[in-house]
C-alpha cells in the first residue's frame, strides 16, 4: 500500500490524532463499553448470570452473532482456568478479543515500488460518503507530496461528477470527467493514460454505487478491474469498500455482497462521528477478513484518519 506511516509524526501529533478519535467514538464508546461494565459490575462475582446479560449486551452492540461468539467463549475459556476472578479480568479478556480481531491482515501483501502508478479504485453503495471520502483520500495524499489524479467513472450520477469536481479543487487533485452516461470503463481507460502521461503517482476512481441494479453495477466494476489491468500493471493496487458506520449490520450485507465481485482489499468506515454503531467494525472484520484502512469522523478534508487497531480499541476502552 502507497500510505505509510508518517516518520515524522511527533507525539504531540499522535496524541491529538488520538483525542481527535476518542471524542468522535464517544457514542460507540456508550453503547458498547459502557454497557459492558455495567453487567460485569452488576453481581458481585462473574457467574453465569453475568455473562449471559454479556452474550445479550455483545450482540445489542452490532458486534454480531459471530464476533459475540468468539468473546464469549474466549471469556468461559478463561473463566474455566479461573484466570477471570474479577470485572476488570473480564474486560481485559474482551479488549484483547476486539483488539485480535482488528489486526486483521490485508488479503494481497504484493508490495509495489514506491515510484510505480498506484490505481485505487473507491467502491459502496450511494449515501455512503464515497465521493467525499475520496477528496480527503486525495487530500491526505497531497499532503504527502504525491501527484493524485480523480477519476469520476460514476457517469450514471450528475451530482457525483459536479461534487467530485469541488472535491479535486479543494484537495489539489487532478480531474479527469467524462459527460453523463458515458461508459465508465472509458472514462477509466482515459484517466489511467493521462496520469502515466502527467507522470502521476495515484489515481484514485469513483464508481457508480447502485446496489439495487447489483447484477449491472457489479458486471461494470469487473470490467473496470481489466481495463485496469491492461493499462496500469498489478491494477487496481487497492479496492477500497466505504461503509456507513450509521447502517449497523447492513453495512456487513453491503460488504459481503461486493467481497464477492470485487476482490475488496480494504474498508473505509465513514460518520463514526455520528453514531453509537461503531461496533461494526468488528464483525465485518471478523466475518469477512478485511483490514479497515482509514476512517471518517467529520466533514472537513482533515477529518479521514489511517486507521490503527490499537488506538480504536484503547480510546474505547481509556477512561475519560
């Protein structure tokens, strides 16, 4: 992946990134691990009673069945080896389960050379933030002194190409936009030959996100991926899923349904800020095996955030 981690992060910066997260979890923060302290310090010793109230809280958080499972029986395990005496002992065993389950690795390890033309292709389903995710993407990689082309491929939608339009001039990026309905492979194919010819380090495509028309839509993403293929090799590099966080369990629905046409490497949670239904992170992590890379916590071009596991689950779980 093109992203690393900046070298000159200082701590100062690390700890604001990390503040920055802990207030837009806030609610998700409520809804899960506020809940979950509250049934382990309910009686006091963790019984069966207790972790039964646990499984019922797990699965009202959208952690899921399977998710749920996993921390449960890895919670009954440690309790057999009486390694779980007290609350604290519990949620210990919970955050290392949750904290497991985010270290989820990419599905491809191919690394591509540094000074190589990285292809992203961006898909989801409308509504879900995409175009604007793909401005702060194109913003973040500005900043890191890289020469980003746009690619506005959703031909079928008039207000994503004049939306993506603001975004590419806010963010710094290249254009590359066809008329209406054009067909978006085409559109494609143009964007890849100007940034081997504008020497661009990224191009980054929006795609149509019309899931109720899912056989169509699908059938154009796999032929974006060949044209791809065919101009840039290794394309596309990265094919990343937005999900809207605010959806809860249908976004796991949306993911399983492009995992199975898009080869996803990557998921982009989007309005963490927004919602106490954070938790699904974890089961579309679990049940589908792909790594969250970035998140989104607000509307301006700096609120999209590389995502780290470890600094999820701890400002989850920190004190306030």
């Amino acid at each position: 992946m093109l992203f690393r981690k900046s070298s000159n992060e200082t701590p100062e910066k690390k700890a604001g990134l990390f503040a920055r997260m802990k207030k837009a979890l806030g609610a998700t923060k409520e809804n899960l691990v506020s809940r979950i302290e509250a049934v382990l310090s309910s009686r006091p010793e963790i019984d069966e009673t207790v972790l039964e109230d646990l499984e019922g809280t797990l699965l009202g958080a959208d952690l899921g069945v399977r998710v749920t499972e996993r921390i449960m029986t890895a919670v009954r395990e440690q309790r057999k080896k009486q390694a779980i005496r007290t609350a604290e002992d519990a949620q210990k065993v919970i955050r290392e389960e949750l904290l497991s389950i985010l270290n989820t690795r990419p599905l491809s390890e191919t690394q591509t050379a540094e000074e190589a033309l990285q292809v992203w292709m961006v898909v989801g389903v409308n509504g879900t933030g995409k175009t604007t995710t793909i401005g702060k993407l194109a913003a973040r990689l500005s900043r890191e002194d890289k020469k980003v082309l746009v690619c506005a491929a959703d031909t079928f939608r008039p207000a994503a190409i004049e939306q993506l339009t603001v975004w590419a001039e806010r963010s710094g990026a290249e254009l590359v936009k066809s008329k209406t309905g054009m067909d978006p492979s085409a559109v494609l194919h143009d964007a890849l030959s100007a940034a081997v010819a504008r020497h661009s380090d990224v191009v980054i495509v929006d795609t149509a996100g019309r899931l109720h028309t899912k056989s169509n839509l699908m059938q154009e993403l796999e032929k974006m991926r060949r044209v791809a293929g065919r101009k840039v090799s290794g394309a596309p590099h990265e094919v990343l899923l937005v999900v809207d966080a605010t959806t809860g369990q249908n976004g796991l629905t949306q993911a399983q349904e492009f995992k199975k046409f898009t080869g996803i490497t990557g998921l982009i949670i989007t309005k963490l800020d927004g919602t106490a239904k954070g938790g699904i992170l974890f089961s579309i992590c679990q049940d589908l095996g792909i790594p969250v890379r970035f998140i989104g916590i607000g509307e301006s071009l700096e609120d999209l955030l590389e995502f780290s596991p470890e600094a999820f689950v701890n400002s989850l779980f920190e004190k306030s």
